[in-house]
C-alpha cells in the first residue's frame, strides 16, 4: 500500500519520480504528489488525486519542475479522504490551503505507514503553535520533525531520532529539510523501504521495480534505522545517532523483468511465467546425490534447517494472509500425510492476537509474498517472543520477514507487478510441497521421498501445457462475465483449490464468488442456489471425485451451470457437467499446481471482457503492510 520515492543526483529529479512512482502504481493508491528542491530555493510541491497521469499532466512530464533533488508519493487513504489536502508530501510550515507550490517550509516529507497516536501528537503540536491543513497522521509527523528539528538544533538525524521514539505505529519516513538542500533524509519501522546507489546519484522506494532502470545496487534499511541520502553515497544511523555499515545487495533480475513483455497486462503475463519460475524454485533445492543411480534429494541447507530439527518439530503452524495462506492450506493437507505431523493453518491477522500457546517445539512457517505483510510480520514477531522456531517462505531477498525468521526459503518468482498474484503464489505451493517432502525424508515416514521429487520436476512442462488450451476457457470466460455469483466447491486439496481460485475471480472481476467444502453445500450454502448460478467443481481426488460429483450434481437439479476441473483420462466428466476443463495428470498431491491455472485464467479472460483494469483492480494493493 502507498509508494515512496527519492532522488538526489545529477539529473532532474522530477522526471524520475513521476518514472519511479508509475512503476509502483500496482501499489495501490488514489492520490499522488511530488516535492523538488532546486539548491538553496524553496520546494516546490505539486499533488493530485487520482491517477498518476494527473500529476504527470500538472508537472509537464517533469519538465516544469527544475532541481535535482526530490520526493514522490502515491497515497493509499487511511487517515482522511483521497483530497488533495491529504496526498502527500506534506510540509512544515502553518500553510493555509493544500501545502502545494512554492513552499517557504523547513521540512518537506512523505510518508508510507500509520502513526497510531497521531491524535495525541497532534494535540501537543497545536499547543506549540502548530496549525494543519490536512486530516491525515503524516503531517503531525512532518511537523514533529520539525518541532524536533528547531528545539534542540541537533541536526536532521538527530531531529529524527527524537521523533520515531515518540510515535507508535509504522512508518517508511523520508524528508528534506530548508538548510540540507542537496541531501535526503529518510527513517523507517515495519513499512518497506529500499536505498539504491551508483556512481553519482541515490535512489530510494518502496519497492525494487521503482529504480531498477537506474541500479540494480540497493540496501535494506532496518527497523528503527535513519539514513542519510547525498549524490552517490549513503550513511547509516541506528537509533543513537551512531554511523553503522550496512551490506549492499545486488538485485540479480533486471528492469525487462518488471515490464510486460509484449502481453496486454502482467497478470497474464505472469501466469505464462509460472513454468519457468516453478522450475527455477524448484531447481534451486532440489539435488542429485553423488551416488551411483544419481538419487535426488530435497536440500534445505540454504534455509539453515537440519534433519534433526526436521524431526524434532511435534507440530507446525503456517501462518499467512490471502493467497499465502491459500497455498498453506493445500500444503497442510501434504504435510500432514507425508510428514505424519499435526499442521495448524492460521490467519496471520488472528494468529497475532491470539491467546493461545503452542507447543514450544513447534515449526512456524511463515508465507507472504513481499516479506513485509504487516499482520505477518507481526505473527514472526509473537512466535519469536514466545521462543517458537520460524520459517519464512517469502520471495523479496532482504524484506523484513525474511531478516527476523530464524529460517529463510525463497521463492525464485522474480518480481510481481500484478496486483493478483499468480507465480509467487505457485512457487510458494512448490516450497511447501519441497518442505514436506524433505520432512517426511527425515522422519522416515515417506517410503519412496524420490519418486516424488521427480513429480515434482515434471510440474513446470505441465503448467505450460495446460497454457497451450486456453482459448476454451477464454470462450467460456466471455459467456460468463455477466455472471452475478459464482460458487466453488471441493474437498481435501480440491477445497483448497477452490479457496484461491474463488479470491481470483473476485478479486479482478468483482463477481461475488465464495469457495466451500462441498460437504458443507447442504449445511445452509444450497439454498444460494439459483437459475443458471455458475458452480466450479474441483475433481482431481480419487477418493473424493464421486462425492464431490454428486454434490455439484444436486446444484444442477436446482438450476446451476457447473464446470468441472479434472486431469486428463481419469475420469468422464463431460456426461455430468455442462463445461470440463482437463489438466493433466501427476500425482494428486501436487495437482493444485495444476488445477489453479484455469481458474486463474478464468478470473483473467472474464475480468478482461467486462474492461476492467486487470493489474490494478480497485481498493486492493500488492502488499498489506498496515492493518
């Protein structure tokens, strides 16, 4: 949610951040602004509401705005409406009106995050004086910068300082102060913040696509840490204003990977990637053995996680939001069968408050995306405090997740722009089938661990196989998008298919959709049912295909449309269902690799047909990283 940018270097700024906030657009947001500083003269600070292209309309491209050092923002509304009061930057000084144009401020800032006890702060500010123009929690922040800055005169750094002990919440801080015109300085807790450097210039975002044009040489600021940004260098601080050193980080994809690559959006995209990330991800763990017959194993020594320990764990809980919690709960049902191990699929939202305690030798794995998920990142924080062991499955190296877990395992999904996921949520479905498999090597509860890795190895070549017949499903995607609810039903895996295929329709077409046990149809969910509802079943459990059959049948005799998924040659559908979407066969602990694609294709092609912005769909945003 929300994206910052920043710029100082030896080019006009402007140009840069309308370029760096447009590849954050997936982000979400409903205002944008930018501030510029051109030496000793005042900022000059343009907003709009709406879209980028607004801003970019006020600004002449960036042309009409001349200084090479500046900041953006897309603003995500939290704390009042979307206005242009509201959008950010926001400054300083007592203004009247907006806080755009010509600003005569000391301190000029934006901000990504929520500031708990703005209320508070903010009273305190407006008995020093203080007066506000917006409704919004980041302006008391740029004012207590700035009653910090004056009243001890420590500098930028240590006004700062004094300012993050004092508020509660999240923040991803970056200001210029009236007196530092040529240097940028930033802060950060909980909300993602990344510094990018070359030889003359220093860049900084919320995300990696922002710069990844200009370098692909970035740090990861921790929590609680300041920064200070100058052309081409940056200086770290941690709370007590001492320089620390930071390790640079070299992102090993570039900027093609973040562009579309001649498809109309990167969902779609991003779904033909998923053979190739599935396979990398997969490749990445998976070993041959020095030995004779050239048995493969699952690695995990990248992660950190011993066999012992693999067999010391009494029971696991994976904790996560959304589609990484989609991909949890398919993976319980493998985990718990190979690994002979009780799984607990939790909310990441609900885990974090909860009273309960799990076993002290209990495995936490934690999945999320972006590795800065807030209720997630939150959950970590509870597990470790409670002692627990954590395991992160997350695809940004260096986010926040991955830092703190004890354990890490990426996803080599490369980066994801569309803000439905697709390839990070099949390559997390492949770590936790590889976690599994690994688990059930090491209690020796699994017979045969390589006749599945080998299963496993086939997924990619199959995945792009069933890409190849997507124009039936684009057919029927056209005939259905005017439909008003869907319904999915499974069960075991089939169940936790249909959770994420349901979350993908809604998500992008705005049809309502609800995915349920298909046992749990006569419980109350039947009499839903209408003339011509659209009911997906899915069937790739053999010994769950004829009762799921029936119950989608019972939907049919009271009006329904059904469309079924199933693997190739294994069962006759077509006679039962109206439309019979075929994938094809591996082994059935797997086959939601498969049987999701469809349905992703399916959300896809009706989104499309009914015109709406498949990528940015509305008050959605990539990554939660407030509650």
């Amino acid at each position: 949610m929300c994206g910052i940018v920043g710029y100082i270097g030896d080019q006009q700024a402007c140009p840069i951040l309308l370029e760096g906030l447009k590849k954050l657009e997936y982000r979400g947001y409903d205002s944008a602004g930018v501030a510029v500083r051109n030496g000793a003269q005042p900022a000059i600070v343009v907003k709009s509401t709406g879209k980028i292209k607004n801003l970019i309309d006020k600004t002449g491209d960036g042309s009409d705005l001349t200084g090479n050092c500046g900041i953006g923002h897309t603003r995500w509304a939290t704390h009042g409406a979307p206005s242009t009061n509201n959008a950010h930057p926001h400054v300083s000084g007592n203004c009247t009106g907006s806080g755009s144009g010509v600003v005569e401020s000391d301190v000029v800032g934006v901000h990504n995050g929520i500031i708990e006890n703005f209320h508070e702060l903010k009273t305190k500010m407006e008995r020093h004086g203080y007066r506000f123009y917006s409704e919004t929690d980041t302006e008391v922040l740029i004012k207590l910068v700035d009653y910090y800055y004056k009243k001890y005169q420590g500098g930028p750094i240590d006004a700062l300082a004094k300012t993050i002990v004092r508020v509660r919440g999240s923040y991803a801080l970056a200001v210029m102060f009236k007196e530092y015109p040529d240097k940028i300085f930033v802060a950060r807790k909980d909300s993602p913040m990344i510094i990018g450097v070359n030889e003359k210039e220093a860049f900084l975002s919320s995300d990696v696509p922002a710069i990844l044009n200009h370098t692909r040489n970035v740090y990861y600021i921790g929590n609680m840490e300041m920064a200070e940004l100058s052309a081409g260098n940056v200086i770290f601080y941690n709370l007590d204003g001492d320089q620390i050193e930071k390790e640079i980080t070299t992102i090993d994809w570039d900027a093609e990977a973040a562009q579309k690559g001649g498809f109309e959006h990167f969902m779609m995209k991003e779904i033909h990637e998923q053979p190739g990330a599935v396979a990398q991800t997969l490749h990445k763990y998976i070993h041959t053995k020095e030995t004779p017959d050239g048995e493969r194993e699952v690695s995990l020594t990248e992660t950190g996680l011993t066999d012992e320990e693999l067999r010391s764990f009494s029971c696991i809980y994976i904790v996560a939001c959304g589609s990484a919690w989609h991909a949890g709960m398919e993976a319980r049902y493998v985990l718990e069968e190979f690994a002979q191990i009780r799984v607990h699929v939790e909310l990441a939202s609900e885990f974090r408050y909860s009273k309960s305690n799990p076993d002290k030798d209990a495995l936490i794995i934690l999945i999320s995306q972006s590795g800065e998920t807030a209720d997630s990142l939150a959950a970590l924080r509870r597990a470790k405090e409670l002692g627990l062991t954590t395991l992160a499955i997350v695809n940004v190296v260096g986010s926040s997740i991955a830092r703190e877990a004890d354990h890490v395992m990426y996803t080599l999904a490369g980066p994801e722009i569309s803000v439905a996921t697709t390839k990070a949520y099949s390559c997390q479905l492949a770590c936790m089938f590889l976690i599994a498999t690994a688990m059930g090597a090491a209690r020796e509860t699994l017979s045969d661990p390589g006749q599945y890795l080998e299963e496993l190895l086939a997924l990619p070549d199959k995945i792009g196989k069933v890409l190849e017949n997507q124009e039936r499903i684009q057919w029927f995607a056209t005939k259905y998008a005017g439909a008003r609810d869907v319904f999915f039903i499974g069960r075991g895996i089939d169940y936790a298919i249909c959770l994420e295929g349901s979350l993908k329709m809604k998500e992008i077409s705005y049809i309502h959709s609800e995915a349920y046990a298909a046992g749990e149809l006569k419980h109350g969910t039947i009499s839903l049912i209408e003339d011509k509802t659209l009911v997906i079943g899915s069937l790739t459990q053999s010994d769950l295909y004829e009762k799921t059959l029936s119950n989608m049948l019972e939907c049919k005799s009271r009006g329904a449309y059904l469309m079924g998924i199933t693997s190739y040659g294994k069962y006759d559908v077509e006679d039962s269902v109206n439309f019979t979407v075929y994938v094809p066969r591996t082994d059935e602990h797997f086959i939601g690799s498969l049987a999701i694609i469809p349905l992703q294709l399916l959300a896809y092609y009706i989104s499309v047909a009914k015109g709406l912005d498949v990528d940015k769909p509305r008050n959605l945003a990539k990554s939660v990283t407030v509650e």
